[in-house]
C-alpha cells in the first residue's frame, strides 16, 4: 500500500533563518506531489505541484521554493523565512488525473 | 474557470443532530467530487468521493449525492457525534487545470457538543 511521510511534525524557526521541509511517498512510482499550506482558520492554498522529477509548477509567487530531486521525494524550502511564512504545511500525492489526492499529516512551522 | 463554494462555519450542532454542510461547484467537463476531513493538527483525509453525476459517495455515515443540474455536492449525516468534530473540505478534480488536479473549498468547521 501507498504511504507518504512528511517531516517534521512541528518546526520553530527565527525569520530569516533557512527552511527545508521533507516529503517522501512509498509504494507507488511517477506520483503528482503538490505542496500547500493552510493558514490558521483559513483554507487550503497550493503552492507548487510536481508531475515529474525536476518538473516543478509554482502557484503563487512567494520567497518559498520545491524540488523534486528523486521521483517520490519531494522538497520545500526557503532561504530567508518571513514572518508570513508561518502555518500548517501539508504535501500530498496523487496517481493519475482526477484521482484523490493523499496527504501527509503536515507540519505546523512557527516564525519567531 | 473552475472553483468550488462551499458554506462558510462554524457550524456547531449538539450530538445526533442532522448535519449538512453544503457545496457547489463551477466545472467545465465533468469533473469528479471529493470531501475530505481534516481533525485538529491532522492532515487531511479522504471522505468520500464521486465521479459522475447521480453518484452518491458514503463512508462513515456521511453521504453525499453528485448532483450535475444543481452543481452540487451537500454533504449530510443522520446523526453527528463529538468525534464528528473537524473541518470538511469540499474539491473537485480539475482535469488539465493549471492548479493541479484538485480544487478545493474553504473548508467549514463543524464543533459537536455532547
């Protein structure tokens, strides 16, 4: 069965400090990564989706960046961390077009 | 182009309340439907899903029926408990969008009160 794993559960960072955030998925081959974040009390934003390694699409411009280096793994990170950058960050994995999207349990960054 | 309303919350029901949260939707195409569930400090999960008009998705004692002439997707359940309690996300698939392949609601919080 299909799993993806995000880390780390929870992150406390100072601004202007880097950001890499982690996200893996096992048990299937070629899967549509996407990364989003949910701030507090609000909806879900996409910020980059991935069908391919080294495919990366950008939804919002941001000081955020996403890499895809191996076909199930897939990154997010930041150079300089702004205060805004603070919320709940969640990756998820799809199969093909029109299926249901699977998400990791998230990870809850805190700017200081 | 594509995009998905759904009602905004809190909604706060008391135990075995009847539960409607409802969703519409604007598609070209006939895209599939999706509710998901996300509990404190969870990520979000699956709910139910369905892919084509008159189709009614189930799990859990939530139901919700495809409904193509009013571009709707309610979500209802009978009778609500506390461990209902979260917020639900209503999506569509968006076949060959620019927004990946899900386009989801603002999400409505529901708080069960035993």
């Amino acid at each position: 069965s299909q799993t993806i794993h995000q880390w780390p559960a929870t992150l406390v960072q100072p601004v202007g400090s880097p950001l890499s955030l982690e996200c893996t998925v096992e048990g299937t081959s070629n899967p549509n990564l996407y990364w989003y974040r949910q701030a507090a009390g609000r909806g879900l934003q996409l910020l980059f989706y991935s069908v391919g390694i080294g495919q990366i699409s950008s939804e919002v411009p941001q000081n955020l960046s996403a890499s895809r280096p191996q076909d199930r793994q897939f990154i997010l990170s930041s150079k300089k961390l702004l205060l805004s950058d603070s919320g709940f960050y969640l990756c998820a994995w799809s199969g093909e077009e029109g299926q249901p999207q699977h998400f990791g349990d998230g990870t809850r960054l805190s700017i200081l | 182009g594509n995009s998905v309303t759904q009602m905004e919350g809190p909604v706060t029901l008391s135990e075995e309340a009847f539960l409607t949260i409802n969703c519409t939707y604007t598609a070209t195409g006939y895209p599939s439907l999706f509710w998901y569930v996300q509990y404190p400090g969870e990520g979000l999960q699956l709910l139910l899903k369905a892919t084509k008009a008159d189709d009614k998705g189930s799990n859990k004692g939530f139901e919700a029926t495809y409904r193509k002439e009013t571009t709707s997707f309610h979500l209802e359940k009978g009778s609500v408990q506390v461990s209902d309690s979260a917020v639900y996300f209503c999506a569509l698939s968006n076949y060959g969008g620019s927004q990946g392949n899900l386009i989801f609601g603002k999400g409505t919080k529901l708080s069960v009160k035993p």
